[in-house]
C-alpha cells in the first residue's frame, strides 16, 4: 500500500506505512546504535534489545524509571550485568535512545505527507498519523512524557525539544492555509499536541469509555476542522 494522498486514511491502513512498528523498531534501534552495541550477531542483538525496552517500560511503570537500577533490569532480562553492558552504558544513554525513537518516528511524519498539496489535507494527514504513531507506540511515548521529568538536564531539554518539534510542524502547517486560520497558530498547535497526550498518557479513561483510536483520530480533527472553518 502507497501512502495516502490525503487525509483519509484508517489505523489499520497506517499500519501498513508506518515508518517504525512493533516489529521494525528493534532493527532501527540496533542499526541507529551500531557503534555502541557489542553484540554484533543480529538476532540475538535483535532479541536483547527488544527485552530490555519491554523490561524498562515494564520496570518504569512498576517502580518508576528514577528508583529503576540496572541490576533490577538484570533480573527482569535474565541478563548478566556484562551482557547489559553490551547494550547500554547507563539508565541516560537507555532513555536517550528512547527518546530518540519517539523523536525520529515524529519527524517523519510529515516528510510521508510532504506531497499533499491542500495544506489542509496534509494538516490532518499529520495529525491522524501523528495519533496513529502515538498508538503504536504507546510505551515509548508514555515514557517520553511521564519519566523525561526525572532524568538529567541534558535528557530533559532533549524530550522537551521533541514535544516543541512537533508542535512546531503543526504550527507552520496551520501557517499555511489560506486564507489564514482565526488565532494564533503556535496556540491551536499546542492544544492539538495536548490532544495527543491526553490519548496516549491517560489510556485508562478511554478504555472504559471503549473509544478507539479511530474513533479518537476522527474527534479530534472534528475539533481542528471546526476551528479552521472560521478561515473560509
């Protein structure tokens, strides 16, 4: 399947051109580090590094990513500490590769879109997408937005410049309908971004609601498309 030349587009299509999938994410991630992963025989570097990420998120919503000690990430891998070390130097370098993921998977986006000529059609491909990502990858989003709090400065302002990069593609998107859309762009993407969160933090509330994610992408770009009205 091509990519869309629009917006319109379900889950189950998107899956099919996701840049990153429950399945694609472990071969980027060792390609991506290469040069700090010691492990060089493919499918064992492929099946560890897809244990210690499952095993970290697992650990993460345990007990939190800032009481988690590699040790602990040990005994939840079944790896030595040596082996561990193969993969990762620290607990900042693992969620800086975390954060990566969720990052480099963000800024795709859009490149995927890129020959949508209607700003508009290509604004809401992006934003369908971006909530389609976002449930994809749930745990590295998750992670990226409750546990970047605790982590060092350097790992802090890298998760905050991710939020910022998105919400900046959405802005400059709004920035080009015309005629111009009522409002300040940076504000409307901000609320969008917001609207993503609250779908893949808060899961909870939507499961007992039993939306699903089509149902939420469909919600939120009533909303966008209902704002944007105002610029016809």
């Amino acid at each position: 399947m091509g990519i869309p030349a629009s917006s319109r587009f379900d889950f189950q299509q998107f899956q099919y051109i996701t840049p990153l999938n429950g399945e694609t994410i472990w071969a980027y991630i060792v390609d991506r580090n290469a040069a700090r992963i010691g492990v060089k025989r493919r499918k064992p570097a492929l099946e560890n590094v897809e244990r210690i990420f499952n095993a970290t998120f697992r650990l993460a919503n345990e007990v939190g990513f800032r009481a988690m000690s590699l040790r602990d990430l040990c005994r939840e891998t079944g790896l030595s500490m040596g082996g561990l070390y193969g993969y990762i130097d620290s607990k900042d370098q693992l969620a800086e590769m975390i954060e990566d993921v969720v990052r480099h998977a963000s800024e795709e986006l859009p490149r995927m879109f890129a020959h949508v000529a209607d700003p508009r059609e290509r604004l809401e491909a992006v934003v369908r997408a971006t909530i389609y990502l976002s449930e994809i990858l749930q745990p590295w989003f998750y992670f990226v937005f409750m546990d970047s709090r605790v982590l060092g400065f350097e790992q802090r302002n890298m998760a905050k410049h991710s939020e910022l990069t998105i919400q900046g593609i959405l802005a400059a998107l709004i920035a080009q309908i015309t005629p111009p859309a009522p409002g300040d762009a940076t504000l409307l993407a901000a609320h969008v971004v917001a609207l993503f969160e609250d779908w893949y933090v808060k899961r909870w509330k939507y499961r007992a609601a039993k939306v699903q994610v089509d149902q939420f992408a469909d919600s939120v770009l009533m909303l966008v498309r209902s704002h944007l009205a105002g610029a016809r």
